[in-house]
C-alpha cells in the first residue's frame, strides 16, 4: 500500500495556513471558552479602599486594650464620613471601608459591649483584619493577557476588572453536509437499504465543543447539481469550514472533484494510513476550508477528532489546546499492527493509580454503539509489535 499518508502529514496539510479568526467584542457574560484578542487591564483598584475583613470595631491599635466610644457605623458601600480619634471605635462590617484614625478590626467576638461603648481585652497589631486597596489588583495591571482562553473564573476577574465587553477571536463557523442516496433524517421512516444519517448531528457536539459554531446543510443526494448547489449556499453564507461526510468512495470522489473544479479549486484527496477512517478530503474554496471526512460513522468521527477539532482550535485561537494524548497502560493484550496507525476504541479506568486503557473486543468501524461506549482511542503506531496488558501505551480522550 504505498502512497499512504501519515497523520502527522495529513493534520499538518489540513491546518496549513489556518490563522486564529478575527476580532470581535462581546458581552463580558458570554467569553466563556473563547480566546482574548488583547490584554484586560484593570479600570479600577479592588479593593477601591482599605477595607474590612470581619464584622467587628475599627479602632486604634494604639488605644487597646481599653473601653471604646462607639461613634459611627461603616458598612458595605456606606462608609463612615468622619474620624476616629483617641478613646474612639467605628461599627464595622466585612467589606466596608475602614474610617479614616482607624488601624484595626478587632472582631465582634473579642469585646464586650455596653451601650455606646466597646471593651476590647486583648491588643491588636496595626492593619489587623484590614485589606488593603489595591490587594487583588490595582488600577492599570494586566489582569489576563492576550491569548487567554477565558473560563468562568477568568470571566470573574474580566467583569471585576470593570469590562462589560471583551475583545475575543470570532468563533468558526462550519457548515456540515452529509453526502449518500441512502440517509434519511432521524426520526423519518427509512425506505428499503436507507439508513438513518447520524454523522452530521455528531459533528455539530463535536464542533460546538470546539468552540465553533454548526450549520447543518441537510443530506445531498449522490448528485452533482444537488452537492454543488448546498457546496455554493455553505460559500455564500460565509462559513469559515465546510465538513462534508461521505462520497468518499471513488466514484463519489469523482463527484466532489467535479464540484470543486466548477468552483474553480483544487481537491486534494489523500489515503491516509490510519484506521479507522482513510480517505480524506481538502479544498480551500476562497476563504473557506472544505474537510471531507469518510462516510462510516466511527471513521467521521475519528477524523473529526484527530483534524477537524484541531483545526477549529487553530481558527479559535486556542492552537496550541490542541488534543494532547495521554500515558495509560493497556487493560488487554492487542496485536501486532501493520503499517497504518490504528485508533482503538476503549474504556478508561484508573487502577492502583494507573490509568488503565481497555479496548474493546470487537473493533469493526461500522459500530457507532462501541463508539458510544468508548471514552479514548488507544494510539497504535504504524507497525507497533504486539503489547501485553499492563504495557504502557498512548491514548486520546474522546470527550476533551
Ligand atoms: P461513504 O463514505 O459515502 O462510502 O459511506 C460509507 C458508509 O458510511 C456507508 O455505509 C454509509 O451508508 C455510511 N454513512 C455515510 N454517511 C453517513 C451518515 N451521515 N450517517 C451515518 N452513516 C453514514
Ligand atoms: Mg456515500
């Protein structure tokens, strides 16, 4: 079988040229997992003035112990407006701005109280109880740095920092076109030799957990006018990556070359020495990228894996999260492998603080129902000699 292409080859053809997408602001509330284009700075110190960290008295570290006149009361957003002098406390709250003379909280479970005075028995040192302005961040600090994939903490700190919208990578939008005579939408009554189209639905989760966003194009028969006219909607609606699924086979490849040449691009069209999953498609159609992906179920999705998430990662921003395999040990003896790289569907477990990797018995790519089951791929190398349970070995997480 010579001309295979390896992995390694084929995912570095399918990100060639791909670049992160451009700017755009969106409400602060919605940057979870998306990609910051810019540094956030700070608009604001926080805490925006000294401030309280327990319930209790703001007073004079110098005058304690002692008895306390109470003259005022700070909370939470309503400071006190005067001073505290010698002999004098402040009702206080956690949060609330420490009135000006003061130097200590002592906490409300330390003293005793009688009417408008306080006994405080213990002593205090200065800036007991007190956070100072500026201790999570100051005015004008880099709190996130370009590039950072947001989360809801680091949303936190955006919206803390004072920014309502936030500049982040535009997320990639992908067209998905399943390709067969035979696929009826779920939930249809198939017809004799129908099956039902489960492919595309699968790439959609596969693309929003990518960050990206999915348009379905619906089912193309075999035909050529038919794959041209949803190939041409998918240009005009300006997506960034079309995903077609099946017409792999090399009559329908004849197919997607005609419909490619029509469009004026080229189609590559690569074996690839993996398993499952070997043929694969490319065009770049202006600015948008057409990845045709093998019609069998567990071959698409393997695929989606290994290049389609890839690359919406790249265009996200989020390049270098890329799918990092995994050290585990083999839970089953597995065989000799020839020259194409083999993706073995298998459960995790973790054993005696190992992470244990079980393939499954039966490996057919036809079988969607030990995909569903399966949580990783076992990475077989091309000509990998036979491995005994127990043998470490690499694996990829299916649901990263
Ligand atoms: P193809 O790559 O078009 O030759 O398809 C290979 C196999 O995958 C055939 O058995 C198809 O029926 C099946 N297949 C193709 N597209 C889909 C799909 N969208 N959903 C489920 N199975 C599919
Ligand atoms: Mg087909």
């Amino acid at each position: 079988m010579a001309g295979l292409l390896p992995v390694d080859e084929a995912l570095a053809r399918v990100l060639a040229g791909a670049q992160p997408l451009p700017e755009e602001w969106i409400a602060v509330g919605d940057c979870d997992g998306r990609v910051l284009t810019r540094d956030l700075v700070a608009g604001r110190s926080q805490p925006p003035d000294d401030v309280s960290s327990m319930d209790g008295y703001a007073v004079r570290a110098a005058d304690l112990p002692g008895s306390l006149r109470v003259i005022g009361e700070s909370a939470a957003g309503r400071g006190f407006a005067g001073s505290v002098s010698v002999g004098e406390a402040v009702r206080i709250f956690t949060g609330a701005p420490v009135p000006a003379g003061a130097d200590a909280v002592v906490m409300q479970e330390d003293v005793g109280r009688e009417g408008d005075r306080v006994v405080v028995t213990g002593g205090a040192r200065p800036g007991k109880f007190i956070r100072r302005r500026g201790l999570d961040f100051t005015e004008g600090l880099t709190g996130l740095s370009a590039g950072t994939l947001m989360n809801p903490r680091r949303l936190a700190l955006a919206a803390a920092m004072n920014h309502a919208t936030v500049p982040v990578h535009r997320r990639p939008r992908v067209a998905i076109l399943s390709t067969g005579d035979e696929l009826v939408e779920p939930g249809t009554a198939p017809g004799p030799g129908q099956i039902v189209s489960s492919n595309a639905l699968a790439l959609a989760a596969v693309v929003r957990r990518a960050g990206g966003e999915p348009t379905l194009l619906g089912i193309s028969p075999d035909r050529l006018d038919e794959t041209l006219a949803r190939v041409r909607l998918a240009r005009s609606q300006g997506h960034d990556v079309l995903v077609t699924s099946g017409g792999a086979s090399v009559g329908e490849y004849d197919l997607m070359q005609q419909v490619i040449a029509t469009e004026g691009a080229t189609l590559g069209f690569w074996k690839i020495a993996m398993r499952p999953g070997k043929p694969l498609m490319m065009a770049d159609l202006g600015p948008m990228r057409l990845l045709g992906l093998p019609g069998n179920p567990v071959a698409s999705f393997v695929c989606a894996i290994l290049f389609l998430r890839p690359l919406l990662l790249r265009l996200a921003g989020r390049g270098d999260s890329a799918d990092e395999a995994e050290e585990a040990v083999l839970g089953a003896d597995v065989p000799a492998n020839d020259l194409r790289a083999d993706h073995l569907r298998a459960t995790l477990a973790v054993r005696d603080g190992r992470l244990v990797a079980t393939p499954f018995p039966v490996q057919d790519s036809s079988m969607i129902r030990v995909l569903a089951e399966a949580e990783a791929l076992i990475l077989r190398p091309p000509h990998a000699p036979a491995a005994m349970a127990g043998s470490p070995c690499r694996i990829i997480r299916l649901d990263s």
